[in-house]
C-alpha cells in the first residue's frame, strides 16, 4: 500500500464529527476547566455519550484502519478543540496502548473495556512508567515487582510520577522491575486492576498547561495483584528472561515499545493547538487595525502567519507520514519520533508568534492564545523530551551510539 494523504469517506466523516464535538462542546468551557484545574467529567461523560470516549472508537480507529491515518485525524480536532480537556479524553488511550502492546489477546479483551468503562459508568486508565529519578533514563527506574509462588501474587511497591489519571484510574497499567540485573530488558508491564489493595495517588501537580488533565504521583506500597497480571503472561516473562541471562536479545523495553508506536499521535494533538492559535490570529490580524489599516498588511505579520501555515502543513505531513509508516511497520529512520519533534516544536513556535500576533491580547486570559501557548510546551517534553526524540532520530540515520 502506498502512501496516501488523501482522506476516505469514513476518515472525513470521523474528522466532521470530531471538530462538531470540539467546537461544540469542548471549546465552550476550555477556559473553565483550565481555570478549575480538574477533570473535566461533564465533558468525558458527553464524549462517552456519543462514543467518542469508548474503547470501541479506540479500536475502530487503530486496529480497523490500514492508513493509520484515523487516529492522528481525530485528535487534531480534539485538540484544536482543548488540549487539557483533550488528554482528559484520550488518556485512557495511553493505557489501552500499553496493554494492546505487551498484553495477550485474552488480556486485551479483559482490561482495555475496563480502562474506559460505559456512559454510565465511566473508567479511566493510566500508564505509569516515569519515576522521579527515572524519567528519560527509563533504565533507571526502582519500582520492585516480585512474584510470590505460594499466593502466586504479585507484590509491587515504588513511585511513580507525573502520570496522567495517576490514582484516579480506574485500571493503572504499571512498568515494573522484575530482574534488577538486567537494566532496562528486566522490566515487565503489569495491569493493576480496580480496587487493588497498596496503591494510592501521592501528589497531584498543579501545571504550567493542559491543566484540565490531571497528572499525579502514583504510590504502589505492598500493592497485591493476581499472578495473571502481568502483561503477557508469566511464561513469556520467564522465556524472555531467561534468553536476556543467556545473553541472547530480548524484546525491546515494555515502555518504549508504547512511546514508540504513540508519536505520531501525540504529534497530531501538538498540530491541533498549533492550528487552533494559527486559524485565530489570522481572523485576528484581517480585523484588528493599527496606523489605519488591518495589522496584516504589514508585511512582517502576514509572513509570519504564512509561515506558520508552511510549519503546520509540515508538522501535519510528518505526523500523517509517520503514522502510516507505524501501521505498515516501515520505520527506517525513526520517523514516528521526527513527527513528534517537527510537531511539538511547531506548537511551541506557532502559539508564541500568536501571542505576539495578538499584542496585549495574547497575553492575557481573557483570550485563549496565552493557553494554547502553556498547552503547546508539553509537547516538547511528555512522551520523550525534545533531546530524547534527535537522540532517537541520530541514532537511527547513524546507525551508532550516541550519547
Ligand atoms: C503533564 C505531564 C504528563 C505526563 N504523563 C505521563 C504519563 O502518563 N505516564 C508516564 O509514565 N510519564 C508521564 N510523564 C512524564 C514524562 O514522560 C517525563 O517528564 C519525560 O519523560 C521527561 O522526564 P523527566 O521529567 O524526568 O526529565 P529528565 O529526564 O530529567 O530530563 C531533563 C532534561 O534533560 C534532558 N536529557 C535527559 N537525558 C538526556 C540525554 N541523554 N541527552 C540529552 N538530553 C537529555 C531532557 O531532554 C530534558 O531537557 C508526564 C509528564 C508531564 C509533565
């Protein structure tokens, strides 16, 4: 299959009823719940309603699209529409990625309903990888699971930080240190389910951005979980381990397969509030007048929005091409990683020029461009810093070590 920007008919509807939704409903109260500073249940709870906050749209939208293009589609809109709000929504989705990735298909089946529930009960599920002294250096990483024969339990204990739904998920889905001798290759991914016993949240952050999406410590003390929980299976685990002590490779890191195959899409939420501050300042600089004429007449404003129309095509071509390159498994050169990258960078630059586009008016609250500005510098950080990604990308056009 070659690659193919152009959209089919479902891709276009998916895309319509996105923006409906985000113009509708998220825009309206963006500035609110960025305000409060908590999750936004009213808005999850109107998403689940028409089955935008479903795993059934998360499936659809993955597994039943060979372009690959449906998901990056759908959250540009999203996150045109809030970016806060937008995570609020799509977080689960980071954790039915950790367990379609390391999970069997009976595993799959249990725990990715679970991570959101229904309208009338919703869930919420959570990834926890980072650590307060392991965030890029995954390797790092303390938190202890140790499997006991006798209850054939696993008992997990450690912290985790900066998580997304940390403690208020319903189904957390925890990277864990199984062989402290093997660095990054003896880590498993486990699924806590529901009231577990020994997990709790620690901290909740108060943020620089995306501030309607909760982010919190996650404190595993003693948590207990049944033997089935690991990801994968016990089998598979021991397999593994076992060809790692032999010196044979083992899989690639539990956690950095699931950054991996999520870049793209984290790149297409950064297109989104790249695109939301680019569409308003360009209504804003034809309207607003200064030394008698619309500010766009000025050459200066009008080819820095040019510009930030070129970048954003760019981003959006990166992000397209690297999704589809994900779902056809032919990533030569990191490309999932350069989308992420060219993408965040894009936001950050795009809301920025927009506040300068606005003058005053972008800086203060009373307009949404200072937000997109604090939204857009995430993208520079979660799901692998900037460093992180060119250290990804250098590696993969050198083919050597890079530190
Ligand atoms: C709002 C928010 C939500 C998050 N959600 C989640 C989540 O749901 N689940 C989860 O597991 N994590 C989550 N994270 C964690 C996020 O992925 C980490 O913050 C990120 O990986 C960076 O880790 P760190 O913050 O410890 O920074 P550090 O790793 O300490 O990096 C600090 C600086 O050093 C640079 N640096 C580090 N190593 C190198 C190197 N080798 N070469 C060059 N530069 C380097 C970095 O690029 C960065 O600029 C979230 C973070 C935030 C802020």
């Amino acid at each position: 299959m070659d690659f193919n920007p152009e959209l089919n008919e479902d891709q276009l509807q998916i895309q319509k009823w996105v923006h409906d939704f985000a113009n509708d409903v998220v825009r309206p109260v963006a500035s609110e719940w960025d305000e409060r500073e908590e999750t936004p249940w009213p808005v999850i709870q109107e998403a689940a309603e028409i089955g935008l906050y479903s795993w059934e749209f998360m499936a659809e939208a993955m597994m039943n699209d060979p372009t690959g293009l449906t998901m990056p589609v759908a959250l540009e809109e999203l996150f045109w529409g809030d970016a806060g709000i937008g995570l609020s929504i799509m977080g689960s989705g980071l954790a039915a990625a950790g367990i379609a990735a390391s999970g069997t298909p009976e595993q799959v089946m249990e725990w990715v309903p679970q991570c959101y529930g229904t309208s009338d009960q919703l869930m919420l599920g959570a990834f926890a990888s980072s650590e307060p002294d392991a965030g890029s250096d995954v390797a790092a990483m303390r938190t202890r699971a140790v499997y006991e024969e006798a209850t054939d339990e696993w008992v997990l204990n450690g912290t985790k930080t900066w998580i997304t739904n940390g403690g208020i998920a319903d189904v957390h889905v925890v990277v864990a240190v199984v062989d402290p001798e093997l660095g990054s290759r003896g880590h498993a991914s486990f699924v806590i389910p529901p009231n577990s016993p020994g997990i709790s949240q620690g901290q909740k952050f108060l943020k620089h951005g995306i501030r309607a999406s909760h982010t919190a410590e996650v404190v595993l003390s003693d948590c207990r979980i049944p033997g089935s929980c690991v990801l994968g299976g016990k089998d598979k685990l021991d397999e593994r381990l076992a060809r790692v002590r032999e010196g044979k490779s083992g899989n690639a890191q539990a956690a950095m397969q699931t950054f991996e195959s999520t870049r793209p899409a984290v790149g297409a939420q950064a297109v989104g509030i790249a695109r939301a501050a680019y569409e308003y300042s360009l209504e804003y600089a034809k309207e607003r007048h200064q030394f008698g004429r619309p500010i766009i007449q000025n050459q200066s404003i009008a080819f820095t929005l040019a510009d930030m129309a070129m970048e954003i095509e760019a981003a959006r071509a990166l992000v397209w091409r690297g999704a589809w390159l994900g779902k056809q498994r032919k990533y030569k050169n990191a490309e999932g990683s350069m989308a992420k990258l060219k993408a965040g960078r894009v936001a950050v630059w795009s809301t920025e020029r927009a506040i300068q586009i606005l003058g005053g008016y972008g800086y203060v609250r009373e307009y949404p461009v200072e937000r997109w500005h604090r939204d857009a510098k995430i993208y520079d950080i979660f799901e692998g810093t900037e460093q992180i990604q060119q250290l990804v990308i250098s590696r993969a056009i050198s083919g050597m070590r890079i530190e």
